[in-house]
C-alpha cells in the first residue's frame, strides 16, 4: 500500500500492546547482557578463570591470537545493545548481532553446554525482535 505522500505503508495490523510490552522487555535484557559483556571485556571487570585443556581452550586461545576479533566482536555487542536499550536502530541492531548469536549459539552447542541457557535466550529473543520488525526487512526480499 502506498501513502498518499508516496511512502510505502505496512499492511500488517498494529502489534497488541501486551506484544509491544514483551518486545521491549525482550530488548532491553538483550541490551543489558549484551552491554555487561562488552563492558566486562573493555574495562577488565571479571577476571576470568583459565579453562581447562580442550577444544573450548583451543577455540579461545585461537579468538585471543587473532587479536582483531575479540575487540571487533565486543565493540559490535556494545554498538548493538546500545540501540537496543535505546530503541534506536534496532532492526538493524538485530540483524548485525545475529551472526555473532549463533556462533554463541554453536560454541555452546558443541564446547560449552553450561552456557547453553544464556545462548538460547538471546538468539530466541533476537528471533523474536527481528521478526517484530520483519515489515523493515520485506525490501530485501523483493525482486
């Protein structure tokens, strides 16, 4: 539908107000856990255990090698709870922060069950914001 403005308009219906309420509790948790962890990484707040030898320390030692990575990944989180607390940019947030969700998502999957929780949390919730605002994504899908 185009506006008479020429904008094109969404057709879907309005969210509910209890939807919009969950979205924003959904975003803001993401926006804290993703926030601390930036936060923990660039200000050394928690000192963190050495891990035990294994493919999850090898995984770590090899992130820490390649010295870019960590600061790259950290500064996108931080960047990307920034909009989501505060509701700026976030179906933009949403989709930046995605790749490095499921890599979170694997890592937990395959070397680290005890993070499983946290990572289910954030990629569901991620999922759930990115498809509140699946109408600012139709462009990228039309031919």
């Amino acid at each position: 539908m185009v506006h008479p403005n020429g904008a094109r308009v969404s057709e879907q219906p309005a969210p509910s107000k209890p939807f919009r309420i969950t979205m924003l509790v959904l975003r803001t948790l993401m926006g804290l856990l993703l926030l601390w962890s930036s936060a923990a990484y660039f200000f050394d707040l928690v000192k963190v255990p050495p891990l035990p030898p294994g493919p999850l320390k090898t995984f770590d030692d090899g992130i820490r090698a390649a010295r870019y990575l960590l600061p790259t990944v950290k500064g996108i989180k931080g960047f990307c709870a920034l909009c989501f607390l505060s509701g700026r940019l976030v179906p933009f947030a949403a989709v930046l922060i995605a790749p490095i969700l499921v890599n979170i998502a694997l890592v937990a999957a395959f070397m680290a069950p005890f993070t499983w929780p946290m990572a289910l949390f954030l990629v569901v919730a991620n999922g759930l914001v990115a498809w509140y605002h699946r109408d600012r994504y139709a462009p990228l899908f039309r031919a």
